[in-house]
C-alpha cells in the first residue's frame, strides 16, 4: 500500500483510531502549552505519506510509544527530524557564580566569537544588562577572596603571567596606533588559547590571583577592541567577563576601571544616565584602591555621562575633580592599564565633553591642547580630536574650516580601523546636510567617498 508503511505499521500495531491518534496528539500538545487542532483526516494524510509540521512528528512518536510501551524516535514513524537547533543556554551576561563557572565562561564565549562569525551580529546593546554585574561587584563587601589553587594539566607559573601582562601592553599600543577592526580577532583568539590552557592549569592560591588579573586585562581588552569594532553586543559580554575576572582576582582598582568602560560604551550609544551611574559605582567600590590616575579616569567618564544628559554644571564638576586628581598623580604607584592617561588624554575628554554639551569655542580650544600635548602612537585620538573640532567650526557655521579640519581628520582616520572614529566621521557628514549645494561640502563628501570607498561611513 502506498504512503507511509512504517507510521501505518505502527498505528495497527497500537490498535488506534484515527480519529483516536488526533486526540491525543492534541492532548499532549495542550500539557506542552501548544493548540494544534489536528483532526482525523490530517492522520490519514500522514498515513498517505505527507510530512507533518514540527513538533507534530515528536508527539506523534509520544502518543505510540506510550500506548506499545516502549521508547519510539521520529525516524521510527518513517517521518523526518526537522526540529529546530536548540537554543544556546549560553548568553555571555550572566555573572558566574564560582571560579570554576568563570573559566567556562571566558572558554565559551570566545570559543563562539572564534567559531560562529556572524556570533550576535543580531544582538542589540542593552545598558540594563549591567546592572547585575556592576551591583554583584560594588556590593561584595567584606567577604574572603575567593580560592584561586587549582588543579588542572601543565603547571602555571609568575612567568607566564608576566607574558600575558606584556602581551596585553603590546596589544593596547597597537590598538591606539592602528584601530581596533584589524586586532580584534588576532585578541580574542590568543585569549581563548590561554583561557583553555592557563585557566585551566594547576596554579596555587597567589598564581592564580595574579593569573586572573592578567586574563581580565586581556577580557576587557578583547571587549574594548569588539567596542572599536562596531560588536557592542559582544563588547558588553567581554565587559562583564572582565569585571568577574577582576573581582575573583580581589583587584578592585581594575574592576573599577572595567566599570569605566562600561560607562565609556553606555555613553556612546546614547545612554547617560546609565554612565554616570556605572562611573560612580566604579568610584565606590573601589573603596580607596584608585590611584589619583586612576580615579581621574574613572572621573572623566562620569563628566561624559553629565555631558550626554547636557547637565552643564555636572559635567564641569567631573571634569575639575578628574584634573585635581590626575595634578596629583606622581605615577610611581600607577598600573599599566592607567598609565596612558596623561594631561593629553585629559584634554580630549574635556574636548569630549564640550562637544556633547554644544559649546564649540571650548571645544576647539580643548582639542588644539589635546592634540599639542599627544605623542606619537595615539592615531585613534587625532583622528577623534580632529573631528571634534571641525564640529566645533560646524556648530560656528565656519564651513570652510569645518570641512579642512573634518579632511585632516580623514587623512588620519583612513590609517585606522576604528568604527569609532567612522561614526563621529558619519556624524559629521550627517550634518552637513543643510549645507549639501555648498561646493566646499561637496568636494568633502567626493573626497570622503574616494578614501572610503567601500566603507560605511
């Protein structure tokens, strides 16, 4: 007899009707809180030979095995598997709970990043996400430093920790010269290989410490250049990897600065109030660990978060209490990770700032110091500093020197791969549309779409 032979056999041997099988599979599909409505001819269409929809075949399979006794799959009906992949349980924005979940964690997720090259391209920023990690953080007070020793294959020692230390100051420096589009993947794959195989070796309790801090660094770094890459859904999971890392390693200096570079992409995808909020809760947890550099950063990212909310007076209190604290700095107690942060960088916050708050004269004035005061090596804040003040003759309507400023800002932006500096680029261009029948805008947007040709921006 044509049609399914299997699914036929099976049936008879189950003595059911059809109508019988219809009632059932309706049954088991409404304790699964799903309504089908399958009726006695759509069991005979089966028996015909016609594939069911998902997850019809898998109820099917229930309801005959459960009436012969025994266990039967879909392919047993003669029917096809078609049911969906199973969702991934893993999210990246939980806060793992142990320090054994936290060496999963970082295998994972830079285990997909590595693997899946469209890895939650879909996925959207949400700056609610890090309030769980930054209140898990901040709040962990008075409570013993969590056991690092572990036993695992290949003995860990203070020299392989100092190369991954190195490896990430290396790493920082050619992500400030060079962007980070081109680094990123080079990071998230030489912090995989060590997560897989450093993490995971036989440390004792001070190793281990030291070890998790060098991976933390090397987490926030993975995120930082997902950031300058345009992934902020993924820079944000390395974000909060990085702050669990620096929390299990009881540094809460560098935790705090995590937390600044949450606040730092919070900022940048329209969302202040939840910097400012990220930024204060990186000062009080630090619970006095900052050194006067340190805080002075951590300050700065807070003025960025006033200034997105334009709170003026805020912003220009942050801004005052990071240069008092960065004139106290000596730098002979500062961490590697702050050590970039000198009166330069300073003045491109300020810059920063007074963008966002829509005062152009302050802002050329604090970007010509920025840039006079850089040294070689910091291409991405040249380009950044540069646009900021063709923005600033913008806001003037200086259309001539808005579009020779934003043309030097190209020059140096087209060295880098930076998706940051291609969107304050973006910005720009988006306004000057008011002024699209101007020649000297239009010789702009011509030789902008020569340098970027192929480029979003």
């Amino acid at each position: 007899m044509a049609g399914n032979g299997d699914l036929r056999a099976l049936v008879e041997e189950a003595g059911l009707t059809r109508r019988e099988i219809a009632r059932w599979v309706n049954v088991v599909a409404e304790r699964r809180g799903q309504h089908l409505g399958c009726t006695h001819t759509s069991v005979a269409r089966w028996l015909d030979g016609a594939q069911p929809r998902w997850p019809i075949p898998d109820l099917l399979a229930e309801v005959l095995g459960r009436r012969l006794g025994y266990e039967l799959t879909v392919s047993d009906l003669g029917l096809r598997d078609r049911r969906p992949p199973a969702a991934d349980p893993f999210d990246g924005l939980s806060v793992a709970r142990t320090v054994s979940d936290i060496r999963r964690a970082v295998v994972e997720l830079t285990g997909r990043d590595m693997n899946r090259r469209n890895f939650l391209l879909g996925s959207t920023f949400g700056a609610a996400a890090f309030s769980s990690p930054a209140l898990f953080w901040s709040t962990a007070t008075g409570v013993e430093p969590e056991p690092m020793e572990h036993g695992g294959t290949g003995r860990v020692r203070e020299a392989d920790v100092e190369r991954i230390r190195q490896t990430v100051v290396m790493f920082r420096k050619l992500d400030r010269a060079q962007g980070g589009g081109d680094l990123r993947d080079t990071v998230v794959n030489h912090l995989n290989g060590v997560a897989r195989t450093k993490l995971s070796g036989t440390y004792g309790d001070d190793v281990g410490r030291a070890l998790f801090r060098a991976v933390a660094e090397l987490t926030e770094l993975a995120g930082w250049l997902s950031f300058d890459s345009g992934r902020h859904a993924l820079a944000q999971r390395y974000h909060i990897q990085a702050l669990r890392l620096a929390q299990a390693a009881d540094d809460r200096a560098y935790g705090a600065y995590v937390m600044a570079n949450m606040a730092c992409q919070a900022v940048y995808l329209g969302h202040g109030w939840e910097a400012v909020q990220l930024a204060r809760a990186a000062q009080q947890g630090a619970r006095g660990a900052l050194t006067h550099r340190g805080a002075a950063l951590v300050l700065a990212m807070e003025a960025r978060g006033h200034a997105a909310l334009s709170d003026e007076r805020a912003c220009v209190e942050a801004l005052s209490a990071a240069e008092r604290s960065l004139d106290a700095a000596d730098g002979d107690d500062d961490p590697a990770w702050c050590q970039y942060f000198d009166k330069g960088e300073l003045m491109h916050e300020f810059a920063h700032c007074h963008r966002d708050l829509r005062l152009p004269k302050a802002t050329q004035g604090f970007a010509r110091d920025a840039i006079g005061l850089r040294t070689d090596g910091y291409t991405r804040r040249c380009a950044q500093d540069t646009t900021f003040m063709a923005a600033a003759h913008l806001e003037e309507r200086e259309l001539d020197q808005a579009c020779a400023k934003a043309g030097e800002a190209l020059d140096i932006a087209s060295k880098l791969n930076s998706s940051q500096c291609n969107d304050f680029l973006r910005e720009f261009r988006t306004r000057l549309k008011p002024y699209a029948r101007e020649r000297v805008v239009r010789d702009f947007h011509e030789r902008a779409e020569e340098l970027y040709a192929g480029m979003a921006v």
